[in-house]
C-alpha cells in the first residue's frame, strides 16, 4: 500500500491568514514551516489514486504530488485522481471538492450517509458542479468497507470517531456517530492496513481494535494539551470539548498510540500547536515516545 500525505494542519492552514500567532508567524519568516490542510492520497492502481478529503488546499496538494499529475501523451486531460473519500463533512475537508469541477468523466465522492446528505442540501455541491461535470456517491460503511477501484484492492472502510456535526448543518440529519469517521484502508493482497483519524473525539472500543492492527496510524494532532485554546485566546473551551483528543495530558493519545505496534504519526496539526516549529521541543518528546509527527509531502509504504 502506497500513502503520499498531501497536508497535515487543521483548518485554516499553517499560517492562517487572518492570525499572528508565534507558529502563523514562524511559518511566515520560514516558509518550510508552512503546512497545508490535513488529507492524504492512497493509490489503488498503476497512476490510480483516491484522495482522502478534498481540501482548499487541493489543486495545490495536486501540483506538489507528481503521482497526481495528468499524464503526457494524446489525452492531456487523463488524470490519475480517480476519487474521493472523505471523513467527515467539515468545510476544511470538503470545500476541495468545488476544484474538481473540471473533472471530464465526473466525480466518484465516498461518504458516510450524513456527511453525504449535509454535502448536498447543506453545501448544494451536486447542484453547484452539475453544469459542469456530475459526482458519483458510494456509502462508506464500516466493517469490511466497500472496495476502492484499481488493482490494488483496497478497501475503505469507516471507524466512528464523533457525533460532531459541522457548523452549518446543526440542526440538520440524524444523531449519528458517523458524522466524522476515522478511514481504515486495507489491501487485500498483503492485509496491510491503515488508520487514517484527522478528528478523534472519542478513544472508542472500536477505534482502539482498529489502531491495534492497524500497520501505520496516522491521528488526530490538533492540540499539544487540553488546555492550548484556552492559552492561546482564541477559545473558551478546552481541545476535548472542541472534539479533538489532546496528544498530551490525562485525556492525551500519546500514551496510548506508544503501545502500538504499527507506525504511529500525528496529522492535523492546529497552527498553535507547538508541532508546527521542526525545531520544538515538543518533536524529541515524540520521538522518546515512538512516535512522529507527519510532514507534507511524505510517502509512506506499507
């Protein structure tokens, strides 16, 4: 199985542009430093791949990933993304999905049924993109998944993580934990598997069996500690009570993550996350523990 990790910062990116904090600041003065929106691309087959939430980041996740690139010869418009799976329906996840408008043969979007629903009638994407090229949606359920297309046999299956719904659909679709999943993608041919979490509100019984066999976890990094929003100013509510597990602290993933016997990175980095300076202490600390934080860009093989 074959990841490229096309962004690691949560919404707004790294910087955002309407903040001045010292790791939007640091990123500004130091430009390697920049991170954008979380998601990740997983190929299925020879110059097949699917994306993992579509980004506002997207066309430029595209143009720095040369895997992603149509290819040269007669048919200029042939593209290897050949869909999207996504996690949830928050705006930072899904606005990307407006970039594929351009899309010649449509669109295959994958998608629990509320993040689905609020998609269509909250966003009105299908009924925004249906002048110009039509989307394809398959449920993603959990259990065994549904295969993705291509030669690879991968299979995407959907783990429960939130209730959480975005902003704009409160009030809208059922009660459901299946508002924000985390992915668990596996290969048929080698059972190779990964677990694919940018939000984690809840270490769950089934969250725990799927990080447990799970051969690379990358996870929710939000937050250093509970208490980041609240020291930094721009919340007044701890990180668990936005829905994100901090990684440090009593409520942290850290400790549970160094159990593990996969590969366990963080993704999803808040830009007032320590994290977001390669140079923080915060990184030894991780490493000590067994674990990483991931970078833009980085290829992971399984």
């Amino acid at each position: 199985m074959l990841l490229q990790v096309l962004g690691t910062a949560a919404g707004g990116g790294l910087p955002q542009w309407n903040c001045a904090c010292p790791g939007c600041a640091g990123a500004r003065a130091h430009p390697e430093r920049r991170r954008r929106h979380a998601a990740l691309a997983v190929r299925t087959g020879e110059g097949r791949w699917y994306l993992v939430n579509a980004t506002p980041d997207l066309g430029d996740q595209i143009e720095a990933t040369p895997a992603l690139h149509p290819g040269a010869g007669s048919d200029t418009r042939r593209t290897p993304v050949a869909g999207v799976v996504l996690t949830d329906a928050e705006l930072d996840h899904t606005l990307g999905l407006a970039r594929l408008r351009e899309a010649r043969d449509g669109v295959d979007v994958v998608a629990t049924p509320p993040v689905r629903d609020a998609v269509r009638e909250g966003l009105r994407l299908d009924v925004l993109l249906a002048p110009y090229t039509s989307v394809r949606w398959r449920d993603l359920p959990p259990g065994l998944g549904v295969p993705l297309d291509g030669s690879a046999g991968i299979h995407a299956a959907a783990v429960p993580v939130s209730a959480k719904r975005p902003r704009y659909a409160a009030g809208t679709g059922p009660d459901a934990d299946t508002w924000s999943v985390a992915l668990r993608l596996t290969e048929a041919a080698t059972g190779r598997t990964a677990l694919y979490a940018p939000a984690l509100a809840v270490w769950s019984e089934a969250f725990d069996e799927a990080a447990r066999t799970a051969d690379c976890v990358l996870v929710d990094g939000t937050f250093w500690d509970d208490d980041e929003p609240l020291r930094a100013g721009f919340s007044t509510r701890t990180a668990t009570a936005m829905g994100h597990l901090p990684i440090t602290g009593p409520t942290g993933t850290a400790h549970r993550l160094a159990r593990l016997p996969g590969r366990c990175l963080y993704t999803h980095l808040n830009n007032t996350n320590p994290l977001g300076d390669p140079h923080a202490e915060q990184h030894k600390i991780l490493t000590e523990w067994g674990l990483e934080a991931a970078t833009d860009g980085m290829v992971i093989e399984l």
